[in-house]
C-alpha cells in the first residue's frame, strides 16, 4: 500500500487528469461527474521514488489500468499532478 498517497488522493489526480485532457468537458456537469466516476472504478499501482538503472526520471510513477490490460496509462507523479509518459508502442502505433 502507497504510503506518501492516499487512495483519494490518487483518484483525485486521476479526475483532475482527465478533465484537463477534455477542457472542452469541463463546463459539462454530467461529463465531469462520469469522470468521476470512472476514476473511482480504474485500478491503479505506485512505484514510489523509482529510480531506473540509468539516466532518466526519478520520481514516483502511477500506472492506471482502464477495465483490461491492453488499456494502460503511465504516469509521473509531479507536485500532485500526474504527466503522461509515452510508451515506446505508442509512438510507433501512432504514425
């Protein structure tokens, strides 16, 4: 179990995460509130101060997993704000 976040703390960033990527939703109540929801739902796990073999971000990551495995999102752990890494996979699948 995380020890520098609470489960509401995580969830909290999960929201605040997916409204800022749908600023366009924000305004919509309902939307929000199905963002809510859906942070509530996600199944989540913390490395705390991970630390790769070399060069590289050192930190607390957040990987959040969205109902199956083949729908996953890392993330940095910035000051209570989470930043979304790019996986290798998903630069080559997006050209």
């Amino acid at each position: 179990m995380s020890t520098k976040y609470t489960d509401a703390d995580i969830r909290k960033m999960i929201h605040r995460y997916h409204i800022e990527e749908n600023l366009e939703n924000d305004k919509n109540p309902e939307k929000n509130e199905n963002y809510k929801d859906w942070a509530y739902s996600y199944h989540y796990s913390i490395l705390e101060d991970y630390m790769p073999d070399g060069p590289g971000w050192v930190g607390d990551v957040l990987t959040v997993i969205y109902g199956d495995l083949d729908t996953v999102q890392n993330f940095m752990i910035d000051d209570g704000r989470l930043i979304r890494i790019v996986t290798a996979y998903e630069n080559i699948s997006s050209r």
